[in-house]
C-alpha cells in the first residue's frame, strides 16, 4: 500500500476525525485514566488501522491540518483539547447531541484555524453527525462502524483506505459539479 493521494485542487485545509469508532474500534470511554490501557499494544491494536493512519498523517500535515472532534467528560476534556483536539460532550452544555452532533466542535475548529467551511471534512461513524454537518455546509464522510472480525485481527470500516477513497471521490464530484475543469 502506498502513500494515500490528497484530493488535488480540492481546497481542503482540514481533515476532522471522529474519535472513538472512526479511529479506534472500541470505545474508548475513560481509557485514558486507565494507565494499563495506555500501553503502546493497546492503543496500536484499537486503531481501525494503524498502518494506513501512519501513511495518511503525514500526507494530510503536509496539505492542512489534522485535526480530531470529539465527545468527552469534563477531565478528558481539560486533559485533551488544545487547537486542534476539541473534546467536549454537548450533554455537558445542556445541549442535544442529537440536534447539534459536531457542528459547533467543527465551529471551534473553523474558527481557530481561519477556515471556511467547504474547506474543512468530517470523518465519522456517526450518521447523524455526518448529515447535521453537510446541512451546515462542511464536507462530511460518513465511516462504516469498524469491527474485527472473529477469527483475525483484521477489521473493516472505521478510518481506513476506503472511507478515504470515499472523500476522493466525494470531492472530485463537488468539484465537477461547482464547474472546476478535470484534466483527463
Ligand atoms: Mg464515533
């Protein structure tokens, strides 16, 4: 597997992950207080894939920002979020997850970052994030919930090659449509 492909003359400036079940497989709901769960076997075996994760990196660092959003306690937030890590849960601010999902996280980051918002995509296995986001205007990939499969270690879904070839082609076709040019 090679080095993934960034979109060209796309004008993303940002790819914004999900978290728990688009990075990692389990969730991760209080890992981090846990410091047996922090050993470098557990982290590496609850990415959805970590060896496409280390080729994409820094492939996206070189063309925008890496940036992640997600729903945290208070203490994960306070630990967590810096620029580009917004970690709080919506409950927290007497707010509906389901009627905000991660538009105002993706607001914080826009923001911070001096972005617009087609400039910026959401990876998530929340469906209900990825429409909530797309009404508002981001690019938004909706990832398969990744699971593992019984008899291997290998799993499908979560932030893998596919949801990226998804965003490839999501954003060739915005281009076509908004009228840009493709060289053939
Ligand atoms: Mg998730």
């Amino acid at each position: 597997m090679g080095t993934p492909v960034w979109p060209a003359d796309s004008g993303i400036k940002a790819i914004v992950l999900d978290f728990d079940k688009t990075i990692t497989v389990k969730h991760t709901t209080g890992a981090i207080f846990q410091t047996a769960m922090l050993d470098d076997k557990n982290i590496e075996i609850n990415f959805a894939d970590l060896d496409f994760f280390r080729r994409v990196a820094p492939v996206i660092c070189e063309n925008g920002k890496l940036c992640i959003a997600t729903f945290a306690d208070d203490a994960e937030e306070a630990l967590l979020s810096d620029e580009q890590i917004i970690a709080w849960n919506p409950e927290n601010r007497s707010m509906n997850p389901k009627v905000v999902g991660k538009n105002l996280h993706l607001e914080e980051l826009r923001k911070v970052l001096g972005l617009k918002k087609n400039q910026m995509v959401l990876f998530d296995d929340s469906n209900k994030n990825i429409v909530l986001a797309k009404k508002k205007g981001y690019a938004a990939i909706d990832v398969p919930e990744p699971v593992r499969a019984e008899d291997s270690d290998a799993v499908t879904g979560g932030f893998n090659e596919d949801a990226w070839k998804t965003f490839l082609v999501e954003q060739a076709q915005t281009k076509k449509a908004s009228g840009g040019c493709t060289l053939l």
